[in-house]
C-alpha cells in the first residue's frame, strides 16, 4: 500500500518538471526568436585618422557633418524607395566624391609629380560581381566607372588611358585634370615637395578615402569605395580602394566593407575579405570580426584607419583604430547618426 505523502511528493515532482520543461521551453523559443531585419541599412565613411576636435574649425566641422548628411539622404531615399543597395551605394559615394572635402573625386591628393590620380571599386553581395579602376585622372566620379565595367562584365580591374577610353565610351563624363583642383591640397603637395620627403606612410594623417556599404529590403548587400590614394605617392602606385577583397567586399551571406587607411597593410592582410570570412568560417558576428581584424590586427602592425560594415541581418560595423573618422549610418525606422570623433556615438 502506498503512504499518502509519498503519492502527495509524486505529484509535486511532477508538476515541478512540467513547470520547468515549460519554463525551459519558453526560454528556447525567446532565445531562437529571430531579430527581424531592418527594411534598409546604408553606412558612409569619409576617411579614418587623426579627426580631432583641436584641430577643427566649427565651420569645417559643420561642413563635413553637412555632406555626410546629404550624402546618406541620397543613400538612404533609394533603399526607402526600394531601390537596390548598388544604387545607393554609388549615389552616396557619388556625393562625396563631387564634395572638395575628402580625398576622392574633386578632393583628391596629389602624386609626387604634381598630378591627381583616383582608383575606386563596386561589389554586389547576390552574384558576386565586381569591378574597379586605378590610375585614373578625368574620369570625374570614378565609382561610376567601376559601374559600367560591372555592367559590361568582361573584365573586373581597369586601369589608366584604357579606362579612360573605356569610361568615355560609355557616355561618363569626363573633365578637365584642372576641375579637381583643390588649394588646400595643392599648398600640401606644395609644402611636402620642398621639404624632406617622407618616406612612410604617417599613421597619424588622416586619410579621405570615401566608401559605403548598404543591405536593401530584397536582402541584397553592396559596398564601394572611391579615392585620390596615398597623398606624395609614387606615380603608378595603387593602394587598396581599388583591391577587391582588401578595400572593399560584398557577400550576402556574410557582410559588405568598404575601408580607409594605409592600403599597403589593407591589402597584404585582405581586410574587407578578412572580415567576411572571419564571420563565415569562424562563425563570428559582425562587431567581433571587425574588432578582431582593426583593433587588434591591424593595430599590432601599427596600420592606422577604419572600415565600414553592414550584415545581412542589417547589423553595422563602424571601426576604426585612429583618433576619428568621419562616418555615418541610416537605419530603416531609426534616426540618421553622423559622427567625426571617436567619443561620438
């Protein structure tokens, strides 16, 4: 015969587990419960390096923070529309590229024989196209000319006279060298060519490449990024902008990047392609790949700069081991954010 209070702590040990199976589901199912991915995403960057507020004007720092702006309004009114994150990616990068403020398009530095010269690249995450062009001088927005070599799809890298011919050809515009004069870049060229010539890289420049990344409501990744390259370099020289894999990458199923910084080091490390495959293969998040790869790789070679970076769930990347860099995100539903210095969050 059974003792009442040994059925009595039957049932309560029953009931116990029930209850905590129960719990314990419910815990599964908020935990599985996937975040739903925003609408759009489109980040911009204007350059990584020394961007402190000392050395700012009110009226330069309200001036970049302008252009950012405009510039992710063009981006963001394209994903809003439901245009394709390509689109938005050359229409942002476009922008910057027209502004006399960055080092790409109309703001770019000057070679060491007193010439501009501009390399920039395209990627789309859904078929893994890419294109890009270096060594260019009149071509006046050279992100649209990566374009039109991703359109055309025969080749993937072109370079000086031939893809100028190219760009020409395919209806671009093509400008005078003299419309990208800037002053305050030629007085640098000017300043560095009479005194000792440096013979590294200075990590604590800033450097003005422009990019953007962009995740669009179809799910589509794309990254760009457009630059004058290395301010005194070598005539011939191309840094990583142009470099599919080091400045820029796209993959829906991993990430976009587009990154600023010493291009030498950016490309015998693979950056933007580091990132990707540190999330594929290693099954990292975004956020981790990108601090493994700025903040403690690059930065233990001493490579200053930055990246920019969108997944495919819609999380953003904004990293960089300098001192600043002029940045920007729009995020479907949430307010636009732009920024210069590291505090700025």
């Amino acid at each position: 015969m059974t003792r009442p209070d040994n059925h009595l702590s039957k049932i309560i040990l029953i009931t116990f587990l029930l209850t905590g199976l129960v719990s314990f589901q419910a815990c599964l199912q908020t935990a599985q419960k996937p975040v739903q991915r925003p609408d759009y995403a489109i980040v911009i960057h204007g350059g990584a390096g020394v961007i402190e507020k000392s050395s700012m004007t009110p009226a330069m720092d309200s001036a970049y923070r302008s252009t950012l702006s405009l510039a992710l309004s063009k981006g963001a009114a394209i994903l809003e529309s439901g245009g394709t994150s390509v689109d938005a990616v050359i229409a942002a990068i476009t922008l910057m590229e027209d502004s006399p403020l960055f080092n790409a398009g109309r703001g770019a530095v000057y070679n060491e024989a007193g010439f501009i010269s501009h390399d920039a690249s395209l990627m789309e995450g859904a078929k893994g196209q890419a294109a890009a062009v270096g060594a260019v001088t009149n071509i006046k927005n050279p992100i649209l000319a990566a374009y039109e070599i991703m359109k055309d799809g025969r080749h993937v890298f072109m370079v000086g006279e031939g893809a100028e011919k190219f760009a020409a050809e395919a209806g671009l515009e093509v400008v005078d060298p003299a419309y990208f004069f800037v002053q305050r870049q030629r007085d640098k060229y000017e300043k560095t060519r009479q005194t000792t010539l440096e013979k590294e890289f200075p990590i604590d420049s800033k450097h003005g490449t422009v990019g953007a990344v962009a995740l669009d409501r179809h799910g589509n990744l794309a990254a760009g990024t457009s630059t004058g390259g290395m301010h005194y370099k070598r005539v011939g020289r191309l840094g990583d902008s142009p470099v599919i894999g080091a400045g820029t990458w796209a993959e829906n199923g991993s990430c976009a990047v587009s990154a600023t910084g010493h291009g030498e080091f950016f490309i015998r490390n693979v950056v933007a392609y580091d990132i990707a495959a540190r999330m594929k293969y290693a099954h990292q998040s975004l956020d981790e790949a990108a601090e493994e790869v700025v903040m403690k790789k690059l930065a233990a070679l001493e490579a200053g700069g930055g990246i920019i970076a969108v997944d495919s769930a819609g999380n953003i990347a904004l990293t960089f081991n300098t001192p600043g860099m002029f940045r920007g995100y729009k995020i479907a539903g949430k307010p636009a954010f732009t920024g210069l210095y590291a505090d700025e969050h």
